[in-house]
C-alpha cells in the first residue's frame, strides 16, 4: 500500500526526504539554552539583581546561509496539489526562520526579531488572561507540592510511567537547560535539570506532559510516512504544547500555582516588546508580583535567553484552544499523529485520505478520562477569551 502512495506521489516524497536530511541540523532548543546558567545565577544573585547575566551558547554546527539555500531550492512546482504544495512552502518559510533565530542567538534585539517572526508576541487579550488568573488567591500547596526528589529519582518515576507506552527512548540529565526536563525531538531524549529538586506533583505534571505529548508525537510523527510530521508543521508549538499541558489537566496534575506559572511567562514575553532587559523583567516578576526569586529568575531566563524568546506566551493560548476543542467534541487524536497543528486538522484529514499519513501509533493516556477535580481550573479555562 505505501509503496504504491510513494509510486503516485514520486516527487513530493522526494523533497520531503530532502526537507528531512536538511532539519535535522536545527533544533533550536539545542542552541537556545545557554551553558552557563548556574554560574550567571550566582553572579546575579551576588550583585543583588543590579546587572544583567551574559550568557554563553554553543556554536552551530552548520553554515546558515547553505542550509538557507538548500530549503528554498525544493522544486515545490513539481508537487501538483495545490493544498500539499501550500503547505508544504509554509513549512520550508517556517523552517527559515528557525535557522535566522539559530543564527542570531546571543545577538540581541536581532534574535528576539527573528523568535518575533517564528512566534509571535503575546496580544493584550493573552496578557488580559493572564492577569485574571493572577487574580485567583493561591491554594494551599500540600505536601504533594514539596520538592524532595533528585534528578535519579525522577529518572526512575519517568522509566515507570513510560511503561504504559510502547516505545523506548533516552533520558540523560544536564546543567545546561532552563527548564526542570524538556524532550529533544530529533535524538528522542528526555533532558533532565541535574541539580533540581522535583515534587511529587511535578513528576506528575512532567510525566503527562513531556512523555504523555511531547514523546508520544514525537514517535506517531516518525511513524508517518512523510518526515514533515516528525519535523514540525507551520506554528505548531501552540498546539503542542496547548496539548502537553492539557494533559496535566485531564490527569488531575494541573494546579492553580501551575496555571499561575503560565500567565507569569505571558506577562515576561510581553516585557520583551516593552523594552525590558533581563534584570527588568526579574524585576517586575520578584519586586511587583511577589514572586520568589527562583521563579523569577527561571521565568525570565526562558524569556530572555538568546536575546529576546517569546515562545512561553503559547503554553497559555495553545492550552485554552485544545481546551476548547476537546469540550466541543473534536477529535483529539488527529492532532496527536506528530508534531501537527489545530490549524491544519484538514490537511491531516486530507493526507490520511490519500494514505499519505496514518493514524498515530500512541495515544495520550490521560485523555482517555477527565480526571480533574478542580473547579476553579474550569472555571478559568472557560472564561478565558
């Protein structure tokens, strides 16, 4: 049967093979995080929040410009639907811009411009979100809040939950990433902060969202037949993510404290379009918001690393759409077949129709029941615009 798809479709599978061996170079997360974040903490810290870190990042391992010269050099014209064709030049633009912001990182307003261009920037309704929801009294953490587990027990908590699903991948741990544990998609590695402290309900959250999504797309998009489902659709970082944290909800792992740490990134990427710098940013987080100052510190790394990312305003308004669609009664599945967007459900449902993509392998467990108690989480998730 695939044979025969890739018999009809010569041309498109061709290119997409060569889209595949021209990506894997650019997995910008690998760039992004900079390699001497404890130190700069330290010195931050140290001069009592008064100068800004300067962070270091590893070189790339590609020449930029070639790379720009070979996406574009694809014979789209030879794709003879018009609607794969489309989106097909939407993915070469998106992977573009990818390589711009690799290019840039560590230069300033020039990468923040090019993570502008590939990410966008938070509305005044997705800051207005995010203030209702700072709006909410804190609830009472419990123990279950209490960080107590080293980066080894999580590896074993991880091991176990990844029982449930059939496939293999690595999990290595690193002083080198902003966040607690991030998935790589290209090496299928499960990256785990070194030096931190996990609790009972982060392993949880981590769990759902970074093995429950972001693994299981990760393995149903290598499984397809075409690699733009591995590689990554126009913007679907909202999506993915709106789907990962959307697990922790239907899980029963998603807290207030959780929703608030989203909104506090929507408020850091918005300070980026103001001007803020990062002592700014730190600044508005720990002296006006009260926040502690390891979040602080942690919310304005991930917004200021490279020069300006603004990437963390999605989790909230990704996180609000599939909310929206999993309660209109949209299948969700569809959008678990890889590294997909809401926006391009058609094109998923076009490509299965012509045997150029299948169903995916895995499944999110936790959106087989809604296992959340919260009413309060519902009642925020319902009123957001």
């Amino acid at each position: 049967m695939i044979g025969d798809v890739v018999d009809t479709y010569t041309d498109l599978f061709k290119i997409d093979q060569n889209l595949d061996r021209l990506v894997k170079n650019i997995e910008l997360l690998n760039y992004l995080n900079p390699l001497n974040i404890e130190q700069e903490k330290k010195s931050f810290f140290a001069c009592k929040y008064r100068f800004n870190p300067s962070f270091n990042y590893r070189k790339i391992k590609f020449d930029p410009y070639r790379l720009q010269r070979l996406f574009f050099s694809q014979r789209l014209e030879r794709i003879e639907d018009d609607e794969i064709r489309k989106l097909f030049q939407d993915i070469i633009y998106e992977y573009s811009g990818l390589i711009q912001c690799i290019e840039t990182i560590g230069s300033g307003k020039n990468f923040y411009y090019n993570s502008l261009k590939v990410f966008g920037t938070p509305k005044e309704r997705d800051v207005e979100n995010a203030r209702f929801i700072l709006h909410f009294e804190d609830e009472d953490p419990g123990e279950s809040m209490q960080k107590k587990h080293s980066a080894t027990d999580a590896e074993k908590y991880f091991r176990k939950f990844s029982e449930r699903y059939d496939f293999d991948f690595t999990i290595k741990k690193s002083t080198n990433i902003s966040a607690s544990a991030m998935v790589l998609n290209a090496s299928e590695t499960l990256l785990l902060k070194k030096n931190y402290q996990f609790s009972d309900n982060e392993l949880q959250v981590l769990a759902n969202h970074e093995i429950g999504v972001h693994m299981v797309t990760t393995f149903n998009g290598k499984s397809q037949p075409l690699k733009i489902f591995s590689n990554g659709f126009v913007n679907n970082t909202e999506t993915q993510e709106g789907l990962a944290v959307f697990s922790e909800y239907m899980s029963g792992s998603l807290t207030l404290k959780r929703m608030k740490e989203l909104a506090y990134r929507v408020i850091a990427a918005d300070s980026l379009i103001k001007g803020y710098d990062f002592k700014d940013t730190f600044d508005l987080l720990y002296s006006q918001y009260k926040l502690d100052r390891e979040a602080a510190w942690q919310i304005t790394l991930r917004a200021h690393r490279g020069g300006g990312f603004t990437k963390d305003y999605l989790y909230l308004t990704g996180l609000k759409k599939i909310y929206d669609y999993y309660h209109n009664n949209e299948d969700i599945s569809l959008l678990l077949t890889g590294k997909v967007t809401l926006e391009n459900k058609q094109h998923i449902s076009k490509l299965q129709d012509l045997g150029l993509a299948s169903k995916g392998l895995h499944i999110t467990d936790s959106f087989a029941k809604n296992l959340n108690t919260n009413k309060k989480l519902d009642f925020i998730l319902s009123n957001l615009k």
